[in-house]
C-alpha cells in the first residue's frame, strides 16, 4: 500500500472553511465548488474535487480512515460527518461523528479554516489543520461495480 505524504507533489491540498448548516450546533466541513479553487489550491494542482451530493467518500484523520457523506445545502456541498463504516456514513445518527471529535480535540469552530487534501480525487481526501504534515495509505477502494454490489448487501 502506498504510503503519500500530504506535501507530496501529487496531493493537492485545498483550504476549506467550517460552517454551521441547518438546524445543527456541530461544524461541518464547507467544500468548494471547482469554480472557487483559484487561491485556495496551496500546492498541488486540482481543477476539480470529484465529489458530488450523494457521494460517500473515504476522509483520512489523524492517520485512521473514515466514510463521510458529501451532503448539500443552499450554499453547496458539504460534509457533515465521518464515520467508521459506508452503512453508517448512510446512516448518520448511529454510530460516533468522527469528524465531530476531531474538530473538537483541535478547538475547531464555523469560521476557522482546516486543509482538505485530495489523495485520490473521487475516492480518498485527507482533513488536516494547517500547517501540519501527515502520511496517507493512498489505497484505491473497489472497482465502482464491486462496490455497487457490497453496497447492495449492506442494504
């Protein structure tokens, strides 16, 4: 498994905002859409972060991977969680918001700025604050058909 720094020249590391959206007291993760990169991209290139509304994404914290749902509201997409398993980032209200827990550790609140880094666009990012360097297992996950099917099975 390949081990990538988050300095490494393949990775692009974005700055992306905390935001409170709907009803919720808990930071979420504000992602930009691609026509707002420009002068957020700190290094690396990235035209575009593959994530869709919908999307359930694998976010590495901390050096542990997580599953985490893109979500949208009326400002964009958003990710709003970070949980141990796919059924329960479909599930969100059932097992620990590892995301929460970590933007509480790190005093993290709406308005402050964390680095989102794209290991493998469309499949792994990485949640870092700034100016902290981590090490990601840039694993690729199932072909989309495999994980059709486990997701399927899952329910």
């Amino acid at each position: 498994m390949p081990r990538v720094p988050s300095d490494d020249e393949g990775v692009a590391s974005i700055r992306v905002s905390l935001a409170r959206s709907g009803g919720t007291r808990r930071p979420c993760v504000r992602i930009p859409n691609d026509d707002e990169l420009d002068g957020r991209v700190e290094s690396g290139t990235c035209e575009s972060l593959s994530l869709a509304a919908g999307d359930v994404i694998r976010v590495a914290i901390d050096r542990e991977e997580y599953h985490a749902p893109v979500r949208s509201d009326s400002e964009g997409r958003i990710i709003r969680g970070a949980f141990d398993n796919r059924r329960l980032a479909r599930e969100p209200g059932e097992g620990a918001n590892r995301l929460a827990e970590w933007l509480d550790e790190n005093d993290r609140e709406p308005g402050d700025v964390i680095v989102l880094d794209v290991v493998v666009p469309g499949e792994l990012y990485g949640l870092r604050i700034p100016g902290e360097r981590t090490v990601y297992e840039a694993n690729r996950g199932p072909r989309s058909s495999l994980s059709d099917i486990a997701r399927d099975l899952d329910g």
